[in-house]
C-alpha cells in the first residue's frame, strides 16, 4: 500500500513529469516510510517546487527521496518539507554536477550528497548534512547550519567529501556553548583541496553565537613574505562569542608550502598587521586563540637578524591602552615608556608582533617610548590627552 500511495499522489494534475524533470504546482506529497521517489536519468532528472493558487508546493518526508538533477524551489516558502519522519532522507545523487537554487532558498531538515553539488540560492540545514562521497559548493551563497544542524561523512571527510568555501559566500556555523566543532571546508581552483579547521572552545560566554567560515588557495593580500609562506588562508568571523579560549587547529596541504616549512609561522590578522603564532608543524598551524580574524602562514626566522633601518611605528591610545602598530615584525624588543621629566613609568618586552598592546594607566601629556635590542635603538613622543 506505500507504494500505491505514492502512485496515486502522482496522478494529480499538479504534479507533472515534464521535459524538464518533476514539478509540483502547490501540491502536498507525502512519501510514506518505507517508500522511495526516485529521480532518475542521464538529463533533465530535476525537481522544481512552485506556487499556485496560492498553494505551495509542498513534502512530507518519512521515506527517501532520491534526486539526480537540480533542485529549484520557486515557491512562496523556504519549508518545503512541513513533515519530516525519523526515517526520513533525501539524497542528491546525480552522476553530474547538481545544483540548489530557485528563486526561494530551502531549509532541509536533513540531506546527503554523493556527488558535486553547487548552490545558486542559500541554503540551511536543521539535522544533517551528510557528505557521503561528494562536495559541496558553495559559491557566492551561504550555507547555514543552525543549532541542531550536524556534519557527518560515512565515507570520512577528504576531498572527495567537503564544503568548498572559496567564493563570496560563508559556512554560517551557530555554536551555542563550549566544545568542539569541526568544519570540512577546502577549496577548488581546478584542483580539490581539503583544508579543515577544527576549533575546541575551552571557555567563552555564548549570546546567539555565529562564526563565518572561508578559505581561499591563494597568498594573503596582506602578506608580506617573500619567501616561505603558505599559499593558504582562512577566514573567522564571529559574532556572540566573548572572552574566549579556543584551541585552533588549521590543516594545509603539501601543495601550499611555499618556501621552507621550518621558518613558516602562524600568523593571524589584527587591524591589517600580523600577530606570530606557533610554528607549522605536520601541515597544522595550532595554537591557542583569544580572538578570530585572517590566519595564514608567515615568514619567521627566530635566528635571523631583522634589520629596523626601514622601520615605522604607528601608536594610538584608547582607554588606558597603548597600540604599537609597525611595519616590520618586532622581535624580542624591549620596551621603555617615559614621562615629559625622564622618568620610566612602564617597560617590558613586545609580543613578537607587528600589533603590540600595552596597558597604560597614566595622565594627559607628553610621554616617549624607547624601543631596544641587539640591532635596534629607537624612540619617537606621543601626546596622550
């Protein structure tokens, strides 16, 4: 009889097998549990989801349903699916590359992909999105995975099973506490690239907490190295989440080493300059970060003597803190801070940084900072009011 059921709802006039695959006009389709729709064939094996009459087209899922084409929802509501079973899945399965778009996003519930995939409309996932044996591209669109949203890979994560996220569209990850969270990103620029990151928040205060995810497979425009540098950055945005510590993990491939890995640094990006990270190792940058923004992989020689002839400091105050921004990465420098009478109310040694702070406690006036080591003697006055 499940099968029946689903063979009478297909005799409706609403419901069309067409040159261009299967449209629903404003009809409700139940596919019982233990029954399958499949979508099949070498072209035009697409599902198109419309409005009419004010009905839109609509699915209660307790089975499976199977597509091999492009999936495009033109109807007036973004849930398509009103019903969604425990049992209930529904699988892109094309032997060519498919796409999700219409002039409407979708929410699906839940969705595996065992091919390429592109969107050409955003896109949110409320259980699991299964990359079985395929990609996802995302492209200029966002993926959105919300609190009960889950990544899962039968097959493991590689990249054969990812989310490409080198376009102007983000991966929209909602992280509601602490743990940790992995997300199989990677890119495609002719040649499929995993690149994941995994984050483990140790600590933090959540309030409707979101993180925007990309990674291109290029040098950082920012990145002034000139030789050993990854070919590779990340992007982190975050929104809702403060006074945190978050165990980071950024993993590259043996095609982005740019140089020699021994003098390849983390580097993660603050007001356009770059604060040093752990050292590369087993083609991970690690360490463990208090902030999100731009992280990729910077040249850095511990046992090389930095010349300062070309340096620049740019300093800024703002409630009792002293920003020392330069031009050239400052490396095991003393500090020396003096008052308009000579006296050293404030030293101490920078963080291995082209962005410094130190926090200045003092009255309006005129002060002057001394910067020293083996191969620098500088200083330069700043009015603070």
């Amino acid at each position: 009889m499940k099968g029946l059921k689903i063979i009478i709802l297909l005799l409706l006039p609403q419901l069309i097998f067409a040159q261009t695959g299967f449209v629903n006009n404003g009809v409700r389709m139940v596919i019982g549990e233990g029954t399958k729709l499949e979508i099949s064939g070498t072209e035009n094996a697409n599902y198109m989801n419309n409005t009419l009459n004010s009905q839109n087209g609509r699915i209660e899922l307790y089975g499976t349903m199977l597509v091999g084409g492009n999936w495009e929802n033109n109807s007036n509501t973004q849930n398509v699916f009103t019903q969604f079973g425990p049992n209930g899945e529904i699988i892109f399965n094309g032997t060519a590359d498919q796409t999700i778009g219409g002039t409407t996003s979708t929410n699906f519930p839940e969705l595996s992909v065992d091919g390429y995939v592109i969107l050409n409309q955003d896109f949110q996932i409320s259980d699991n999105l299964n990359l079985n044996n395929g990609a996802l591209d995302i492209g200029d669109y966002n993926l959105i995975i919300d609190n009960l949203g889950n990544l899962t890979s039968t097959s493991g994560f590689s990249e054969n099973a990812m989310i490409i996220a080198d376009g102007n569209g983000q991966v929209l990850l909602t992280v509601p506490s602490t743990g940790e969270y992995f997300i199989p990103v990677g890119t495609n620029n002719g040649t499929l690239i995993f690149s994941p990151i995994n984050l483990n928040f140790l600590s933090g205060t959540f309030n409707n907490s979101q993180l925007a995810i990309n990674v291109y497979n290029q040098k950082h425009p920012l990145n002034e190295s000139s030789a050993d540098f990854l070919n590779r950055y990340w992007t982190i945005e975050n929104t809702g989440i403060s006074n945190f510590l978050c165990k980071s993990e950024f993993t590259f491939d043996n095609s982005d080493i740019v140089g020699n890995e021994n003098y390849i640094y983390g580097g993660i990006l603050n007001n356009n300059y770059w604060q040093l990270l752990n050292r590369v190792e087993n083609n991970s940058i690690i360490d463990t970060l208090t902030y999100f923004s731009d992280v990729t992989g910077i040249h850095y020689n511990p046992n090389e003597i930095v010349e300062y002839d070309n340096l620049d400091v740019n300093l800024s105050f703002q409630n009792n803190t002293l920003y020392v921004n330069s031009n050239l990465m400052l490396v095991d420098i003393n500090f020396d801070i003096y008052n308009s009478i000579g006296q050293c109310i404030k030293n101490g040694k920078l963080n291995n940084s082209s962005f410094n702070v130190i926090n200045l406690n003092v009255a309006t006036g005129i002060y002057i900072i001394k910067l020293s080591s083996e191969n620098l003697n500088y200083s330069k006055s700043f009015y603070l009011q």
